[in-house]
C-alpha cells in the first residue's frame, strides 16, 4: 500500500545519505595512504614493503614516489622518468 512506498523513499534518502558519507571516507582515507606512501619512501622504507604492508601494486606505490626521492632500482644522479600527470 501506500505506506510501503513512504517506505521505501525514506529508505532510497537514507541510502543516498550513506553512500555520501562512504565516499566521503573513502576520499579521505585515499589522502592519507598517498601521504603515508610519501612519507613512508621518505623514510627509506623499500618501495616493496611498502607495497605489501598498503595491499597495492608496486606501481601505484612508485607513482607516489616524492621527487627528491630517487628511484629505488637507481643510483642517487640517474635519470629519472617523466611522470604522466
């Protein structure tokens, strides 16, 4: 009956609410790993350890690879890669 409708529109407004408030999370947790990861390469923590201990790839943990951080497989001068922005 009609009741079941109210219902269920309560129920879509309530949905939408928390998938916002997921999202929100969700983006704020992504910031946090990015600066972790940062900090993490900054503190000479080996790029796979820090991929094991995030549960990522080895190439999303390099794409956070701070400049004036030089690539692990390298020497302190090489040259380094142009990044994709």
């Amino acid at each position: 009956g009609v009741h079941m409708t109210g219902d269920v529109r309560e129920q879509l407004a309530a949905n939408a609410a928390r998938r916002a408030e997921i999202a929100a999370a969700a983006s704020a947790n992504e910031q946090e790993e990015r600066d972790l990861i940062v900090r993490a390469w900054r503190e000479n923590v080996p790029p796979g350890e820090i991929a094991t201990l995030v549960g990522r790839s080895g190439a999303h943990v390099r794409k956070f690879r701070p400049d004036d951080v030089p690539p692990a497989k390298l020497g302190g001068n090489a040259a380094t890669k142009k990044r994709r922005k």
